[in-house]
C-alpha cells in the first residue's frame, strides 16, 4: 500500500485522494499484450484497474489515457444501447499500438447512478425519454462521475502530462480541475448504430459530446494513426 493519504498536498494546493496500489502484472490479451495494476480508491473502496502498454509512447508525444468508465452491459455483453464497449476495444487497440495507459473506472456504470439505475433509466427511455430526461426523471444527477481518484493514480503513474482518449469535453475539464495537464484531446468515436443513435445524438446536443454522428466518416478520423478502420456492419 502507498501512504498517499501521508503525502504532501500537490503542486495545485490540494490534498491528494487517498489511493492504494497493487502489484504490476502481466495481462496478455486479445488486444495485445498489456502490464496492469489494480488501485483502490481508500475513501470509496471502489477497485480500479490500470492496464498499460509496456512499450514507450511514440515519437516522445505525450503517453494516450483512457478513462473508461465500468460498463456492463457495454464493455461485457457488447449491448448496442450505448457505445462503451467499442470505444473500449478501440482504446485498447490505440494503446496497444502506441503506448499508454487504460483506467478502468468502476463504481461509474451509468455515468455514476449505478447498474441497477440505469436499468431504470433505460425503462424510461424505452417509454419515450431521451439519456439525460431519464436521469432526471429518476431523482439522479446527469453525470454524477467523480475523477479525483483517477487523477491520482495517474499523478502517482508518473502521468503529469496526457493526450486523453475521450469525446467529452466536461471531462476534460474535470480532470483539469483535479490537476492533470490534457496537452490533446483524441477522439473515440466509434460509427453509430440505429440502437444507440437517439443516445449518441442526446450526448452530442445535450453534453456538447464532440461525435459527428456520421456513420460513414466516424472512425475515419479518429486519430493520429490510420490504421484501426474498424468494420461497418
Ligand atoms: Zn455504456
């Protein structure tokens, strides 16, 4: 265990958030070979996982960070309602391919609300709400994610400076608030299917989610490498 509840406040003024941290270890997967570290988050007890290329980022740019937000029905069972888990398998390739690190943030299914929420949530929007009336609708914030821990483990993994996977701007921001230098922003998006389109648009209109919804292009565009055109089926 680290001792960052011990550690001086950082360069911002603000105590850091307690995290603790395991052991590195190898983890071989189908989107190529990855050390990983599991953190927890001492003041919520939730367990996050880092999963990291071993190689050195390219061209010495600024290592890519995902924070990818634990979700089940997406990133386990590939549901089409939202596009987490092909924005997942996509952060893994881009990862694998040019180093950098994925931070596997659990406790935040539903942007926060919880499973069993947003389950609720999707009843709603199955009687007609769009992602964010149905939150509400609910008694629940919109976007109830919280980044300190994550900013924390990324200071304490020596990742000051980052290009963020990531189409959402507030998160950008959150993260800047809690102290991590986005030198760039690297698109995510994944082309848009008849099932999660209606979703992918309300973030885009309502959260100022930078999509172009264009199921064509999407994809297309996504990075500074050309060499993941994933499928259109
Ligand atoms: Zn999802």
């Amino acid at each position: 265990m680290t001792a960052s509840q011990a550690a001086e406040p950082s360069s911002n003024g603000r105590s850091p958030h307690p995290v603790s941290k395991g052991p590195v270890v190898q983890l071989p997967t189908a989107f190529g070979s990855f050390v990983s570290q599991a953190w927890t988050d001492l003041v919520t007890g939730a367990e996050h996982l880092a999963v990291s290329s071993p190689n050195p980022t390219k061209d010495g740019k600024a290592p890519l960070v995902r924070l990818h937000s634990e979700c089940l029905t997406g990133d386990v069972f590939g549901s089409y309602r939202c596009d987490c888990g092909e924005q997942l398998a996509y952060a893994l390739e881009l990862i694998a391919e040019n180093g950098g690190t994925l931070l596997y943030l659990r406790g935040q299914e539903g942007r926060g609300i919880g499973l069993a929420n947003k389950i609720k949530a999707y009843a709603l929007q199955e009687a007609g709400f769009d992602t964010v009336e149905a939150n509400e609708q609910l008694g629940l914030p919109v976007d109830a994610r919280c980044y300190k821990a994550a900013a924390q483990i990324l200071a304490e993994m020596g990742l000051h400076e980052i290009r963020l996977l990531s189409n959402n701007p507030d998160k950008q921001n959150r993260l800047a608030t809690a102290g991590v230098k986005i030198v760039e922003m690297v698109p995510t998006e994944v082309p848009s299917r008849e099932q999660n389109l209606r979703y992918l648009q309300t973030k885009k209109d309502r959260m100022d989610h930078l999509l172009t919804l264009d199921t064509q292009t999407a994809g297309l565009h996504r990075t500074g490498t050309d060499t993941f055109d994933l499928e259109q089926d």
